[in-house]
C-alpha cells in the first residue's frame, strides 16, 4: 500500500538530509530540494492532497520536462475518481428509486386488493339482490295460483303483498324490470287483475305491470301477449262501477303499452278507444286532471296506426277536440291527434263535417304564438286545402288569408312555408270569386286573351286584363290592411295608431308579385 504523503508544505518543498561525518553541526539539518521542476512540482501536489489515492488508479503519462526529456510518470486518474463518486452517488440514488419503486408498488397492490375487495363487495350484493327477485317472484306466483274460499283472507294479503313488492322493485330499477321478467312475473300480475277480490291487490297489480313496462318494449309486448288489455277492459265494463284509482291504473297502463307500435293494432281495436274517449270527456266528473292528460297522449299514440282512425271516428272525438282548442295546456297535444286524423281521406271528411271547423283552425292561427300549434294548424289546413274544393271555399269565408299573410311574416320557417303553399290553392279560388263579382269571366291565374276564337278583340282584352288587375290590387290593399291591424292587435299599441305615410304609399304600390305565392 502506498505511503500516504503528509499534507503540509514542508513535505512538498523540504526534505530531510542524513548527518555526515564532514558536516560541521551534529544532528539532522533541513536542506531545499536539490532537483525541482515545474512537473515535480506538480505531481506533489497531486499526491499531497489526494493522499494515496492515485495508488489505487493509476496509469503512466508520458511526459516533457522543462529540459525536453521524457519521463515516465504515474499519476492519480482523476476520471477514475470521478467515476468512483459517480459510482457512489447513482448507488444512492438507485436506492431512492428502489425504495420508491418498492412504495409504489405496494400501493399498485393495495389498490388492486381494494378493487378486488370492491368487486367481491357488489357481485355479493347482486347476489343478494337476485335472490330477493326469486323470493318475491316465487311468493307472486304462488299467491296467484291460489284459488277458493280462503280468496278473501290470507291468499289476498299475499297478493297484496307480492304485487306491492314487484311494484316497488321495478320502479326505479331498470335491470330489475328485466330480472323479473325473465323469471316470470309477468303471467301472475295479469291473472291478478280480474281474480282478486280485493281492490288493493288489483291496484297493485296493474301499477306492478306499468312499472314494468317503462322503457323496455320486450316487457309491454309480454304484457299484451299475456292477455292484459282485455282484462284491462273486463275490469272497467264489470257491472259494478269501477274503483276511480282502477281506472286511472288502467289509463295509465294503455298509454304505455300504446307507445309500442306492435300493441296499436291490438289495443285500437279492443275497444280502448271508446274507454280512452270518455274518460278525456269526463262526462261523469269522475275522472282526475291526470288521468284526462293520459288518456289523451294513448289516444294520440293510437291515432298514429292509420287503421285505428276507423275506431277513433265512431266517436265524438273529433268535435270534443275541435271545441276544446282553447286551452292552451292541451291544444298542441289536440292538434297533433288531428295531424294524424287528417292524413286519412275519412278523417278529412270528419274534420270538413264539424261545424264552424274552420273558424275554429283559423282563430289557432290567429291567437297562437306557439309554433308547434302554428306548424301542426297550418299542416290541417294545407293538406285539406290541397284535398277539396269546398274546403278551400270555407277557408276563404272563414278568413284564413289574413292569418295566413301574417304567418308568412312572423311565424317559424316550416309555418310559413306551409302558409306559402296554402295561398298558393287559395289564389285560384280567390281570384274566381273576385271576377265573378265584378261580372268577368275566366280564371285569374290563366287568362286568356289574344285569340280570334275566344270571341274577343284586343280591346276587350284589355279592358279584361284591367279589370283583373284591378281586382287583384283590391285583393292586395285589403289583405295588408286587415294583416296591418291584426299585427298592430297583438303589438299592444294604442287603438288610434295610424300606419306611417311609407307603408300606406306601400299597400298602394304593391300588387300581386309581393305576395309569397
């Protein structure tokens, strides 16, 4: 092992020299160093401060002397030392990151058996919950298949409570609708319905169906499969009046069945239809605010299956919708159900037969702000404009031009284009009735003049062209004035408002070109 130099000056520039026999003075004596370059010098220092170091790493160095010679030297690598403490430092560090390594880790693992533990946790309560669904599906099916004297007493309670469970358990619970279908609950709440002679258990057991039946088709088409819609109705049609909540269950029911396009069929022509009328006229006073609304939701989802318009007209539906118009909270609901009814040639017929039908579509326009009701007004008119000739006519005598002049200007993008597509039928018709007044002959939209068998000159051409110009400038001037003050009637302004100089200078000017035909 290499001697480790003292670390003080004198080592590097002194040495101690032997006592001789021809010194003058006895003992040691310090003396300078004989031979001292710059290079010796230099590796001193070196090996004075790293102190044995270099023994330990070292390679040979070729060096020039100030005297130009080459000696061999050994030297302390210093890259070596670097690369020892650059050794030292990545161990440190590599045993931060081990630990950290190791920390994550366990949290990786304490995570996974959280999961784990969590995932146990909820396929045991799935477990539970599906065991709950079998025990209720079992009691439901044995309470319904119990018969005879003992109805009244403990096998009612037991229907009671089976269908109170199922309609507990399929209210909020999608998946749960689904289990309980599939493990066959449907079949003992539709025997329920006519066999209990408690009025509770049959309240349960159609809530219990409902309830099943919200958002899943497959459930509404089993309902109606298993046989509910004539029990449904065999319940309402018994001799004895029928419980109030029985047949707002009942409505309930048909609404929701009805929303599946397979049941419209089925249900259109089990008769519902006649139940559905009365209940919405409620001409016994018997029926809730609710149950009137639903009623007249399943009438429109029945009236969308073309075939049931037939079942529909054998009522006094249409009638009852027309006078009911006026209120706002149903009117669009009504003008939807005769969007469908009007698609039907027997439904135009039907709608054209009411009395003041017309007048009735034509105030929707006027009073209505709402554009569902002036789109689905407009689509009645439009189709049954298209349709008839005497409808056209009492449109124009019911005033429909001027509603329809104002629709073109305020009313949604759909609403005018249908109001467009109205006046367009209604020119022809208007323009007739215009001549005919003023003793002319011909159609306005195709007058024909310049030929010699018409019997005509071009003089009384002329004259005829004149006239209908005339006629049509007229036609003009008062729509837009009639259209003027209805839009000054529904801006709220003073009563003595005068139109401005430009828009009367405008009527006056304006001819037929300015109307959207």
């Amino acid at each position: 092992m290499a001697k480790c130099h003292r670390n003080n000056i004198g080592s590097l520039i002194l040495d101690r020299a032997p006592s001789t026999s021809s010194s003058s003075t006895s003992g040691n004596h310090f003396r300078l160093w004989s031979t001292f370059s710059r290079s010796t010098f230099r590796r001193k220092i070196v090996d004075a401060v790293s102190c044995g170091g270099s023994s330990r790493y070292r390679h040979e160095l070729r060096e020039e002397d100030d005297e130009g010679s080459y000696v061999t030297v050994t030297a302390k690598s210093t890259v070596a030392s670097k690369d020892a403490k650059a050794n030292t430092i990545g161990a440190a560090l590599n045993g931060v990151a081990f630990e950290e390594k190791s920390k994550k880790s366990e949290k990786l693992c304490d995570l996974l058996n959280l999961a784990e533990v969590e995932a146990d946790v909820e396929t045991k309560k799935k477990e539970e919950a599906l065991e709950v669904l079998k025990r209720v599906v079992r009691e439901l099916q044995s309470a319904a298949a119990a018969r005879g004297d003992n109805d009244d007493g403990e096998d009612c309670r037991k229907k009671l409570t089976a269908a109170s469970e199922v309609r507990l358990l399929a209210k909020e619970d999608s998946e749960a609708r689904v289990t309980l279908a599939m493990l066959g609950a449907i079949p003992p709440l539709v025997s329920m319905i006519d066999d209990s002679r408690i009025v509770e258990a049959q309240i349960a057991s159609l809530y219990a169906l409902l309830n099943l039946g919200i958002g899943n088709d497959t459930n509404k088409a089993a309902i109606v499969k298993a046989g509910a819609v004539h029990k449904m109705l065999k319940l309402i049609e018994s001799p004895n009046t029928p419980d109030q909540e029985i047949a707002e269950a009942v409505v309930a029911n048909f609404l929701g069945l009805s929303a599946l396009d397979s049941n419209k069929p089925i249900i259109g022509s089990s008769g519902a239809i006649i139940f559905l009328v009365k209940t919405l006229q409620n001409l016994d006073e018997t029926s809730s605010s609710q149950a009137r609304e639903d009623a007249l939701r399943a009438l429109y989802n029945l009236s969308i299956y073309q075939p049931n318009v037939s079942f529909i007209l054998e009522t006094d539906l249409i009638t009852y919708l027309l006078n009911t118009l006026g209120d706002m909270e149903v009117s669009e609901r009504i003008l939807a159900i005769l969007s469908n009814l009007v698609a039907v040639p027997e439904g135009r017929k039907a709608i054209s037969l009411v009395c003041d039908a017309f007048p009735v579509l034509v105030d929707v326009l006027n009073w209505t702000d709402s554009p569902g009701c002036q789109e689905k007004a407009t689509y009645i008119l439009m189709l049954m404009a298209h349709k008839g000739y005497g409808d056209r006519q009492a449109m124009i005598e019911a005033g429909v031009e001027s509603a329809l002049l104002e629709l073109t200007l305020l009313g949604s993008a759909l609403a005018q284009k249908r109001a467009s597509r109205i006046l367009e039928c209604l020119r022809v018709d208007k323009g007739k009735q215009v001549l005919d007044s003023t003793g002319s002959c011909g159609a306005l939209s195709a007058p024909i003049y310049g030929t010699r068998d018409n019997g005509l000159d071009h003089e009384e051409n002329d004259l005829m062209m004149s006239e209908e110009r005339k006629a049509v400038k007229q036609l003009v001037q008062q729509s837009l004035q009639s259209n003027m003050k209805r839009i000054v009637k529904r801006a709220n302004l003073p009563q003595d408002f005068v139109p401005s100089e430009h828009f009367k200078s405008l009527s006056l000017s304006s001819t037929s070109k300015s109307l959207p035909f």
